[in-house]
C-alpha cells in the first residue's frame, strides 16, 4: 500500500500546513458535536456553543491520551499470562476517560453528578470500554483489512475512503456509546438524582 502515495520529500510544506489548518478549523464544530450527542443522550439542556467546543476540545485531548497510554501498556500479540494482564491493564485509561465524560461533556445545573452518584458513572466507563475499545480493536483486526481489500484497486483515494468509512463507524459507535451510558446510569443511579433532573 505504501507504492500508492508519494514519499515525504514530494510533499509540498504549504500544502501540509494548509491540511492540518483545516484538520483544526473543523475540529471545532467536531468537539462540540461530542458534548451536543451526550448531552442530548442525557437529555439535559445545551451549554453554550462554545462552552460546547472547548469542553469537547478537552474530552478529545483527554482521549488522545488515553489511546496513547492503551498502546503504551498493552500487548499486540499477548503470548503469555502477563501478557494478558497487561492487555486488561490497557483498557483502564479508557475506563477512567468513559466514566468522567458525562461530568466533562453533560451540563449538570443540578449537580447531579455529585459524589454519591459517581460510582454509577463507572457503568458509563463499561459501556465506553465494551463499544469503544474493545469494539474498534475488532473493527481494525476485521473491518479495515476488509475495506482496504475492496477499495485498494482505487490509490489513495481508495485508501482514504476506506479510512473515511472506518471513522464513520467510530463516530457511530460513540452515539451508542452515549446513549447506553445514559440509560445505564439512569437505571442504576438513587431515583432523587435522576427525576426531575431532565430537561422539559
């Protein structure tokens, strides 16, 4: 796949920086949509939109991060019991970030993400692992060889649209994500925090 694109010296430093300026202009919109879905799977009031943005710019760094530390600790190939260890011990930093985003990203007027109910937002953190890591884990071992497989013949804009196709996926594995986070902590939260707390 590597014949498809150019190598590094053929690309033009201006076209590289107007690339990444748009990457971030259009991150913008991108990070507010994030809190605009968890809020609305919470059903709770909007922020702001650019209490939206910067709160979503916050969560994606947070992200980021997390996504480094679980290829930083985990093992692509585990062979060994402690291989496996460190492979559950990868999925923690995803743990942490999934349980802290609706007090991140989900406006709380009411507070009612309050020390008592924060053990209820670990079942966010479940959801998040179960659909977002491990889930994209499977979509990159079956789905992207799969895509590339059948836009391949295309160059690089085959490649770019198999990879546009996975994002897709992602982003549609996060909506879910936001709304099983909802009903599981609805569920399982005291009822005095849940009821009433809902936007009219």
């Amino acid at each position: 796949m590597r014949n498809l694109f150019g190598s590094g010296s053929s690309l033009r430093s201006t076209w590289t920086v107007f690339g990444l300026g748009s990457f971030l202009i259009w991150g913008i919109p991108m990070s507010s949509q994030v809190a605009k879905t968890f809020g609305r799977a919470f059903r709770r009031e909007r922020y702001p939109f650019w209490g939206e943005a910067w709160r979503g710019a916050v969560w994606f760094c947070l992200f980021l991060v997390t996504q480094a530390l679980t290829v930083k600790i985990s093992v692509g190939h585990p062979g060994t019991f402690w291989d496996v260890v460190a492979n559950i011990l990868g999925l923690l930093p995803s743990f942490i970030l999934w349980s802290v985003t609706p007090a991140i990203l989900v406006r709380d007027d009411f507070h009612s993400f309050s020390r008592s109910s924060w053990p209820y937002l670990m079942w966010c953190g479940l959801a998040g692992v179960v659909l977002d890591t491990v889930g994209v884990r499977m979509l990159i071992r079956f789905l992207i060889p799969a895509l590339l497989h059948g836009w391949v013949d295309f160059g690089p804009i085959g490649v770019a649209m198999a990879l546009m196709t996975f994002c897709t996926v992602v982003a549609a594995l996060w909506v879910v994500t936001a709304c099983l986070s909802a009903v599981l902590w609805e569920r399982r939260a005291p009822t005095d925090v849940v009821i009433g707390r809902h936007t009219e």
